[in-house]
C-alpha cells in the first residue's frame, strides 16, 4: 500500500510539473502574440500611409501628364 501511495505522489508531482511547465509556454506563447499583434497593427497602419502616399504620387503624376498634354497641343496648334 505504501508503495503505492509513493507512486501515486510521484505521477501527481510528475503531472504538477507538467502541467506547470505548459502553462508557462502557454503564457510565452501568449505574449509572443500579443507582441505579434501588436507589430501587425503598426505594419497596416505604415502600409496605409504608403498607400495615401502612393496615391497622392499617382494623382500628380497624372496631373503633370495632363499638363504636358495641354502644353504639346497648345504648341502645336501654333
């Protein structure tokens, strides 16, 4: 019996153990993450000032087209 209840207390502190270690990757886990997360949010919030950027490049880009188009047809109606 005794021999037992050893056993028995040694698998319950193996389990604890265990146990006690998977929380804590659990919790590494977790703010790993969090940080990830986090890094996203900055990453979409940059990609969205390159779009506005890029956009804006795009609409003066078309202007100085228009721009070039109306000077090459006024000197060419001269």
């Amino acid at each position: 019996m005794e021999t037992e209840a050893r056993m028995s207390r040694k698998a319950w502190v193996r389990a604890t153990n265990a146990s006690d270690l998977v929380h804590g990757e659990v919790m590494s886990l977790r703010t790993t993450v969090l940080g990830q997360m986090l890094e996203i949010r900055e990453l979409q919030a940059a990609d969205r000032r390159r779009q506005t950027v890029i956009s804006e490049l795009l609409r003066i880009d078309h202007r100085r087209s228009t721009e070039i188009s109306e000077l090459r047809k006024a000197l060419q109606g001269q």
